[in-house]
C-alpha cells in the first residue's frame, strides 16, 4: 500500500495543469508538500489546514484538499475517522469534477484515489467515468497546459491500473 500511495504521488507530484486563478509557483508548492504528505500526517494536516483555509478555491485547489482528505484517512489509525475521511474526500472530489469535469488532473486524482479505496467500501462509483473521460483526452490530445511527462505519466499509471480495456490500452500506448 506504501509503495501504491508512493507512486501516486510521484504522478501526482509531475503534473504541471495549472487552473486559470491559479498561481504556478503556489501550485508547485502544494505538490512538493503533496508528495512530503503521502507518509507524514503532521504535513497532511498543516497543508490541509492551509488550504481549507482559503477564501476562495478554484475546482483544482478543490481537488488538493479532496486528496489531501483521502491521506487523512491513510494516516488515521481509527477506523470511524477513516471512513470518514474517505467520504468526505469523495465528496470534496465530486465537486471540483463538477465544477470542472475536463480537468485531467482533477480527473486522475480522483480516479487514482478510487483504484486505490478498497471497493467494498462503496467509494469507487465514478472509476469508469473517471477512465473514459481520461481516455477521451487522450483521443482528442486536449491535455490544456498538461506537459510531456504529466501525459506520459498519467498514461502508465492508467495502463497499469489494470482497469482498461484493449481499445482504451492502445491509446494510452501511443504516449509511454
């Protein structure tokens, strides 16, 4: 799980979409704190602290707290406050995709989240709606300002999600 939650963040840590309101330099450190969340709570909670502060967040920041809500979970020890950290992250994630659904970034984190949430939970509805609209991305190559590795990574993190079909895996092939 350790290792799963690493590589999560490893992509997550690439990306380079960055919302219109959104600061790059802002943006890029909340992904270096991301990445240093993914095994300390302390750093979870001060960057969740941070950001659930904010006046005013686009649907991407949005996105940042919904993910930083699942790491909540990962770092809970009870299991009530992990349950509830999970649905709150689902919640707080289905509305930055509302508020944003061609988000490719927004879209993989919580698709990512998902895969990883175990599915008997009841957590992992929107996996398939999560992949598809991915995958029509990369049909129509719109990744807005997506760089290189960011379309790369993504696409290796989907192919070996283990959760595509053979029309969507020759697709992704085209940018590994």
């Amino acid at each position: 799980m350790r290792f799963i939650l690493l590589s999560f963040c490893l992509v997550f840590f690439h990306m380079s979409a960055f919302s219109e309101n959104s600061n790059p330099s802002e943006i890029l450190s909340i992904k270096e704190a991301m990445y240093r969340a993914v095994e300390s709570p302390k750093v979870t909670d001060s960057l969740y602290a941070k950001l659930i502060n904010k006046k005013s967040k686009t649907p991407l920041l949005l996105a940042y707290v919904g993910t930083l809500e699942a790491l909540k979970a990962k770092h809970a020890w009870n299991p009530y406050h992990k349950l509830k950290y999970v649905a709150q992250a689902q919640k707080t994630l289905k509305s930055a995709v509302s508020k944003d659904p061609s988000n490719m970034e927004i879209r993989f984190m919580r698709f990512s989240i998902q895969h990883y949430t175990p599915a008997f939970l009841g957590y992992s509805k929107e996996l398939d709606e999560d992949r598809r609209e991915i995958i029509r991305q990369f049909k129509n190559r719109s990744f807005g300002v997506a760089d290189q590795s960011l379309v790369n990574s993504i696409a290796r993190f989907m192919i070996e999600s283990k959760r595509c079909s053979p029309a969507d895996l020759l697709v992704l092939k085209k940018f590994v």
